[in-house]
C-alpha cells in the first residue's frame, strides 16, 4: 500500500499546527484512551442552523477552510467544527438543506455528518463537484458514496457493527497515525477512538481495487475496513460518535484523516 506523502513546504505547517491543536484540545502527549476532551458546550460563537456560521478574518494563505455539512444534528456539527478550529483549521457548518453551488465553493475539505441524507441530486453534484477532498462519517458519508455513483466504499455493501469503540492499524507507518499527530497504537496495531461504545459501518477489503487506501480495519473481522481513502479524495470514516465522544487517541486520528485529505 502506497504511503501518502506530504509536500516540503507544509512540513512546518503542520508541526506548529500540531502543537497548537495539543494546547487547545486538553489532549497531554503520552496521554492514554482514557482521556476524554471538552467539545466545548456552547459551540461556535455566532453560529446559525442555516449557514456556515464561523467566518473568520485570517487571510493566510496557508489556511485550510472545512466545511461540516449536517441534517438535524446541530450539536454534533458543532463539536465536529470545534476540533477543527481546535486544530488550526477554518471551521464551517452548513445545513445540507442550505446547499447551493455557491456555499459550498472554495473549501479545502468537506466533511459529511452522520446524520446527513443525500436523496436529492442536485445537492449531490453540487457537493462533489466544489472539487474538495471528502470526509464521509458514518452512514451519512457512505450514502453520499453510493449516490456519486462509481465508489467501492460505500453504505449499500456496508455491514453495522453496534459496540465499537476501537480500530486496528494496517500499517503502523502510514501517515495516518502519524501526522501531525503520533498516535499511540497497541503491540497488535489497536487504539481506541472512544471513550464509550459507538455504532460503525463496515465495508469488505477483500476485493478492494487498486485506488482504495486501508488504514484501520475491525479488531475482529480484520477484512472489515472502517478507515479507509478512495481515488485519493475521499475518506471513510466508519464510526457514528462525534468528537465529544471520543478520546485523546480518536481525536488524533480524526484530525490526522483531515490532514490527510488535504495534503
């Protein structure tokens, strides 16, 4: 499996934006899975149910911009937009509801929230089209999965598993459970992502084709992929849980997905 590599001049980049994201989250280096981190309750300042609602003024252009896309869960969209800007990002959120070509232009990422539902075409090619990379959590992302039409991970083959709270590392090398954060995996390759049990979706690797990325399997039916990347631009994240549910370790591994995707 190819390692995916970060370009020199983003090097420096993410070690400071490392360091920032250790500061900001609670997260301790050498911290175990035990450790739960504050999503912080109140959400975004400013934020609306209706819009993108974290508009910030910093015109670096080394700044990466995320867009959150979520249904009815207004919580979870702000937990997930806290561990973004958390982490040195530019957080937004967006009701799907709101989608237009023009909102959803100009983002470096968009993540898919579990709860979102991708029925309706015009906001799917208006999503896939921004030309983004995309993060698809849980359901929500393997549904957009299916309706862009031509993905090996997607909802429709996938298997539910209902008391996850871990993952097993493919290769222990990979970029994902090393940048920017070193992630601390078990002897056998394991971390646990959250502090309490979530649902998951799981897809077959074993006839996954040549562009599809396996980072992290199920601990058990390790030919079950719960982490993977496709055709270099979308990443399957098969866990329900937000970040206010997860641990030190999880929130790692969910930043270091998003790097991923943009480097």
């Amino acid at each position: 499996m190819k390692h995916p590599a970060i370009p020199a001049r983003l090097t420096m980049i993410l070690a400071v934006l490392a360091i920032l994201c250790l500061l900001f989250s609670g997260c301790e280096s050498g911290d175990g899975d035990d450790a739960v981190i504050d999503d912080g309750s109140g959400g975004p300042s400013g934020g609306d149910d209706d819009d993108d609602d974290d508009d910030d003024d910093d015109d670096d252009s080394t700044e990466i911009n995320v867009l959150y896309i979520y249904n009815n869960e207004l919580d979870t969209a702000q937990s997930f937009d806290d561990l973004f800007d958390d982490c040195g990002m530019n957080g937004s959120i967006l009701d799907q509801a709101n989608i237009t070509e023009e909102k959803v232009a100009g983002f470096d990422l968009i993540a898919l929230g579990p709860d979102t539902t991708w029925n309706n075409p015009s906001k799917v090619n208006a999503v896939d089209g921004a030309g983004a990379s995309i993060l698809g959590i849980y359901t929500g992302g393997g549904e957009f999965f299916d309706a862009i039409g031509d993905n090996y991970l997607r909802f429709s083959i996938s298997q539910y598993y209902n008391f996850e709270t871990s993952v097993e590392a493919v290769d222990a090398e990979d970029t994902l459970w090393n940048t920017p954060y070193p992630v601390e995996l078990s002897g056998t390759g394991e971390v646990v992502l959250f502090s309490e049990i979530q649902y998951a979706i799981a897809v077959s690797g074993t006839n996954a084709p040549d562009d599809v990325d396996i980072y992290g399997v199920h601990t058990v039916s390790n030919y079950m992929v719960l982490l993977a990347r496709e055709k270099d631009r979308y990443f399957f994240w098969g866990f329900e849980g937000s970040p206010s549910k997860m641990g030190c370790e999880g929130r790692k591994v969910f930043t270091n997905a998003a790097y991923l995707m943009v480097n």
